[in-house]
C-alpha cells in the first residue's frame, strides 16, 4: 500500500466519523429540544430556548408574507379596527 493510498484512507475514515457524530449531535439536540412536561413544569432555559426558536419561527413568516403580499400588515390592522 502506498503512503498515498493510507493517507487518502485514513482522511475518508476521519471525515465518516465526523459525519456521524455530527449527526447524532444533531439527533439529541432536536430531542431535548421537543422535551415538554405533562404537568406544565419548565426549566427556565427550556422556555427560553423555545421562545428563540418562536421568535426565528415568526420572523421567517414575516418575511415570507412580506415578499408575497407586501401589505399585509395595513390589512391585519383594519381589519382589527
């Protein structure tokens, strides 16, 4: 085997593991992020990181209704009128 052929194989190896473990971090991340209590009990860092992901959740919607219908911000205030 040559060095070439090592080399190559070992940075495919290192770059599989890589993937992978990005992959389950990003598996137990989503997990504990949909954690919710039965009993309405929430950890103060729980509410606050679904409330970031609300917040990112609204602004994307924002910009979406922005782009295709640009006024429809006036619409919603009279029609609350």
């Amino acid at each position: 085997m040559g060095i070439l052929e090592f080399v190559t194989s070992i940075v495919a190896m290192a770059l599989g593991a890589i993937t992978i473990w990005i992959f389950l971090l990003r598996k137990d991340r989503r997990r504990s992020r949909s954690r919710i209590e039965p009993e309405g009990k929430y950890d103060i860092r729980d509410l606050s990181t679904m409330a970031e992901s609300m917040q990112e959740r609204i602004d994307i919607l924002e910009s979406i209704l922005d782009a295709e219908v640009p006024d429809w911000r006036e619409q919603s205030e009279h029609r609350a009128e």
